[in-house]
C-alpha cells in the first residue's frame, strides 16, 4: 500500500472522498490497521488511558510517546502517522515545541504531530511548521485540558464558545497545520468549519459534515471493558472473544489437553531434532 501523503489528504476534501482514521498505540493494533487498509493512524496521547491505565492522558510523558510511535512506524511502514504531543510537550515555549516534535519525528518516525488547543497554540503550530514538521490541530473537548473545561463534555454549545472554537479552527489553517480534529462539537457546528476551511476536519463526536473522522481502536473492536462514549460504534467484542480463549486454554490445562504430542517436543524422529523455527523461538525467549 503506497503510503498516503499531506497533499492526498487535500485532494480528497476536494472531491468529497471521506476518510479514515485510527488509533495505533502498538505492533499488532498497527499490523490490523495496515491490513485492513486504513491510512492513517493515530499515536494518540490516549495510550495513557487505554494501554497504561492512567485515569487521564496528562501522566503520559515524551518517552511514551517517542516509543510507541516508533512501534507502530516499525509495524506499519505504509501507514501516514501522527504522534501526539502529550502534555506540557509544547505548551512551556515554542523552542521545546519544535524539539519535542523533532523527537517524535526523529525518533518515533512519525510523519507529523498533533497538537491540542487553539489561540496561542497558533503561533506555536506556526513555529513547528517553519521548522519542517506537519502538524495536526486539535479543538472542542482536548482531554489534557479537560479540567479546565469543565470535564469531559460537548464543547461549542453557546454562541460564544462556538464562535471561538470556529475562530481556532481558522487561526490553525492560518498557522500552517494540514488538518484540524474537532472532538465533542455540536454536529452542525463542525460541519460549518468543515465548510469554511480548505484543511480536512476530523470528526470524534462531530456527526457526519465532516471530512473524515477517528475513533479508538480499542473502543470500535470492543477492547475497553464498558467505556462506550455516545460517539462510538462497537464493530466487535474483541475482549470477550479474548476472555474466552483464555478460559478455554486454562481449561484444556487443568484437565490435561494441553499440550498434546503435536505441541510436544517428542524427539523421535529428526524434524524433531532441528532448529526451533523462529516463532516459537520468540516464544520460548519471551
């Protein structure tokens, strides 16, 4: 699959193709992603909540984000990705900005970063952009700042907040970022950003007048135990299908079907006396 670029993301506003847009925290989540033909994948600071059990994504630190970056770039060498700048990552000076971002570039392998905030976040999107780096915005409800917006709930709701979050979106496009996230907006309220800018607007509980939307990867297989936010639509349970061949492995073992002679090193023949092949010797050593 030929990896998606910045200008194809453009053209496809233009043309009206809607797009896709997952989380990948990891290899396997990745290699899912790559098969199935989406394009581009997410590194979402939501790895803190998702994969390392924090309550939010504010414990989530550049070294997070710079090695699982680089585990789904390795897993997933066709996929377009974006690493997220987690917490205080850019928010302290535009300097540190560019070199977190460098990092996740660098380092992770990334093909852009992303951002949350509007408002100053302008000019420092701006710097980022004036030192080679794409950069994704992030607008509505923006998790690291969700205490200061009163929780995790729809923003954009009154006139004012509305108009300000369409100013934003408009200052990012000015500042150079190629695409805007809007999570948690009223429906309309997106579409009419999604109108106004000539960026692709992504959609996490924005409805459907936009050009492309995201979801966890988690949330849409069924992999988050009974978090389902109204925005989600569960594609499979995942975790209960995980859930049950465990079961069904500690069953076999406790009543001896587990391992059976095809499972078994028996030694009595000279195939049984090669090489261990590398997947079991990556089992073996893990």
């Amino acid at each position: 699959m030929k990896r998606v670029v910045i200008q194809d993301l453009k053209r496809w506003k233009q043309e009206g193709h809607r797009w896709v847009c997952l989380t990948a925290y990891d290899a396997p989540s990745a290699r899912v992603l790559e098969a199935a033909g989406v394009q581009v994948a997410l590194v979402g600071d939501s790895l803190g909540n998702v994969i390392l059990g924090h309550d939010s994504t504010v414990p989530v630190t550049m070294e997070d984000m710079v090695c699982h970056t680089a585990a789904v770039r390795r897993s997933a060498p066709s996929l377009f990705v974006v690493g997220d700048l987690p917490f205080l990552a850019a928010q302290v000076s535009d300097e540190q900005a560019v070199l977190n971002s460098g990092r996740l570039v660098q380092e992770g392998g990334a093909d852009a970063v992303k951002l949350e905030g509007g408002g100053p976040r302008a000019a420092t999107i701006q710097r980022i952009v004036e030192a080679g780096i794409p950069v994704m915005g992030h607008l509505g409800l923006t998790p690291q700042n969700a205490t200061q917006l009163g929780g995790y709930r729809v923003q954009g709701n009154d006139p004012e907040s509305a108009a300000r979050i369409a100013q934003d979106a408009m200052a990012l496009e000015q500042a150079g970022a190629f695409a805007v996230v809007l999570e948690c907006v009223p429906a309309p309220l997106a579409s009419a950003i999604a109108k106004e800018t000539s960026i692709p607007i992504i959609g996490i509980g924005a409805g459907q007048g936009v050009d492309a939307q995201v979801l966890v990867f988690h949330d849409l297989v069924g992999l988050s135990g009974d978090f389902q936010p109204r925005f989600v639509r569960r594609y499979a349970n995942v975790e209960t299908t995980m859930i049950e061949a465990v079961k069904s492995f500690q069953n076999d073992v406790e009543a001896g079907r587990f391992p059976d002679d095809s499972e078994s090193f028996l030694a009595s023949s000279e195939d049984e006396q090669g090489d261990v092949d590398p997947e079991s010797e990556r089992q073996l050593s893990g």
